[in-house]
C-alpha cells in the first residue's frame, strides 16, 4: 500500500509538471511545453477616439463655363479634428457620378472632362488634384482640437455637348497619426 | 510514513500550482479580449470610433485575435454605418501593405450597424487567418473603415481604425 502510493505521488507530480509552463525550466520540454508557446500572441489598442467633422456638407459651385477654373475661397471650408489623437487626412472622390445625368470623364480640362483640385489655406490654387477612387495626403499630424480651412477649384471642361448637372462627393478620410 | 505522505502531496500540489500561477487550465486557442480604456469621455454629439489604433503582436497562420470597434452616432436621428476592411492609405514605419487576401481574413460582426441617435455601438472585429498560409511580410497593416453611409452632400467624412500587425 504505502509502495502504491509512493507510485501514484509521483506520477501525479510528474503529470502536473509536464502540464505547466515551469516544465520547460525543469527540462521538460514535451509537448505540453511546445503547444504553450503558441499562446503568445498578444493584442494591445492604443485608447483614444477618432472624430472629424467639416463646417459644410456640400457646396454648389452653380452654372460653369467652359473653359474656366471655377474655385471657393482658399478657407471656404474648415476640418476639425474632434478625436482625442493626433490624425492624418487623406482625400479623394468618386468622380462624377450623378444619377440621370450623362456624367463628365472625371480627369484634366477635356471635352466633357473636367476635375476638382484642393489646397490648404496657406497654399494657392490649382493645388492638388483630388483623385477619383484613390486618395492623397490633405494635411498630416492635425492636433486634437485643431482645425484646417481649405478651399476647392473645379477644372470646368474646355467644350460641354450637354448640360446635364454634374456631382462629384469628395471624402475626407481620418486615421491616427504615425506618431500619436 | 503513510500519513505524512498523505499530508505532504496536498502541499505539494499546492506549491506546484503557486509556481506556476495556476495556469494548469491554459485555453486551446488564446484569443485576447477588449480592455480599452480611455481618458476622459468622447463627445456625444460627434461621431467617433475607438479604439484609434489596434497592435497585434506574435501573431502566425492559424491564430486569431479579435477586438470590439466602438462605433458612436452623433447625429441626432438614426445613421447606417458602414464597417469594412480597407487598405491602408498609409503604413507606419517597417510595416507593409497587407497581403491580398488579408480583406477575407477580417470578419466583422456586423458590417452595417444603424445606429439610433448618439448611440454607441460595440462590434467585433476578428483577425483569422487559415493555417496554411503564407505570409512573406513580417509587419504589416490594415484599416478597419466606418462610414455614415445616410451622411448627405457632397463632402464627406470616413473614419479609420488602424490596425499593425507583427507576425512571430
């Protein structure tokens, strides 16, 4: 009995310490060791919101001419980071894209082409061109709280064939910065 | 000697399991779980996602790591959003662009969430990637994307998660 016992104390110590970590210290490394360290991934997110809002939803640049470069004012519009991080914008378009109309090719001063551009308060006009289904760079590492006017200019195509109404939406995309 | 064995094994046992931090009962699969805090509280009126950024590390083919996307509702009548993987327009230092297939390793619990006015909606977002693929990039990134997709006019705002991850 007390040889049966010796026996089963040690089987059972043995079974608890192949099961835990503390094995591999010990020199057991089986395979109750090996599948541990595949439970190491680890997942951490860095607190903090992200919010952005601009003082208007839409603007209406009205009947164009052709052949014209049609623009707001270089602080026409304001974008306010309102999260609690630091965030870069990108901005891009979808083209022109309006329902019932025959829609303008969406690229440099054509014949029914035409295109929008955006430049930052300090900057000047033609600026950048807003890519239609990509995006670039609007304005790096905006501070919480901060805010940044801009303005927008429409590359009115050289010749029109039609007069349809024409809508192109522009999208402000905020993402934490690099730093924050 | 009976008895004192008898005593003994218990206290062993016990030693055993202190040493190890009683982690005798370690799950099959790890999966990390949200524990996001944050200093003070984000606006109501405003719409916003937290957290800005999620950092998965040690990651491998055949793991899964999920964490819960708030989304809130700022406006003041009911918005549909719309939560999607997206690429990234850019990638922190050292990371890459994410694998092709990376957009069918993303699962998103429910992708077009309406929102009630100033409502504040939790949704999982899982990284599972198949066992047996390859990943050649040890670092790399992707967004998770929420728009307000009843948002009118013609400028419009999209709001992004980031999200890195390193691969052991």
């Amino acid at each position: 009995m007390r040889k049966g016992f010796k026996w089963l104390l040690g089987i059972a110590l043995v079974a608890i310490l192949m099961l835990s970590p503390v094995a591999g210290l010990l020199g057991f490394s089986g395979m109750a060791f090996a599948a541990a360290t595949t439970q190491n991934v680890t997942i951490n997110a860095t607190p903090g919101w992200v919010s952005i809002s601009n003082n208007l939803t839409t603007f209406d640049f009205g009947t164009v001419l052709a052949d014209t470069d049609e623009n707001t004012t270089l602080n026409g519009f304001n974008v306010t980071n309102e999260g609690s991080v630091a965030c870069n914008i990108t901005i891009g378009c979808n083209g022109w894209a309006k329902d019932g109309s025959t829609n303008w090719t969406y690229g440099a001063a054509g014949s029914n082409t035409g295109q929008l551009s955006f430049a930052l308060s300090a900057g000047s006009f033609p600026g950048t061109t807003i890519p239609s289904g990509s995006t670039v760079s609007f304005k790096t590492d905006l501070d919480n709280g901060a805010s940044q006017q801009w303005g927008v200019q429409l590359d009115a195509p050289n010749a029109f064939t039609h007069g349809d109404a024409q809508q192109d939406t522009i999208t402000l995309t905020a993402a934490m910065n690099a730093t924050g | 000697m009976e008895r004192k064995l008898k005593l003994i094994t218990p206290l062993l046992i016990i030693g055993v399991l202190l040493l190890t931090g009683c982690s005798l009962f370690i799950p099959a699969d790890n999966i990390p779980t949200s524990n996001t805090t944050t200093d003070g509280q984000p606006p109501v009126d405003r719409t916003w996602i937290s957290p800005a950024k999620v950092q998965i590390g040690n990651f491998y083919p055949g793991a899964r790591a999920e964490w819960e996307l708030s989304v809130h509702n700022g406006n003041d009548a009911t918005a549909e959003f719309a939560v999607v993987y997206r690429e990234p327009d850019y990638v922190a230092e050292g990371y890459a662009e994410p694998p092709i297939e990376a957009d069918s390793w993303v699962v998103i619990a429910d992708s077009s969430p309406v929102l009630m006015p100033y409502e504040t909606r939790e949704i999982l977002v899982a990284l599972d990637i198949p066992a047996n693929v390859v990943i050649t990039a040890d670092k790399w990134e992707f967004w998770i994307s929420v728009k307000d997709i009843t948002q009118g006019g013609t400028i419009q705002t999209e709001l992004c998660s980031r999200w890195l991850v390193v691969m052991q």
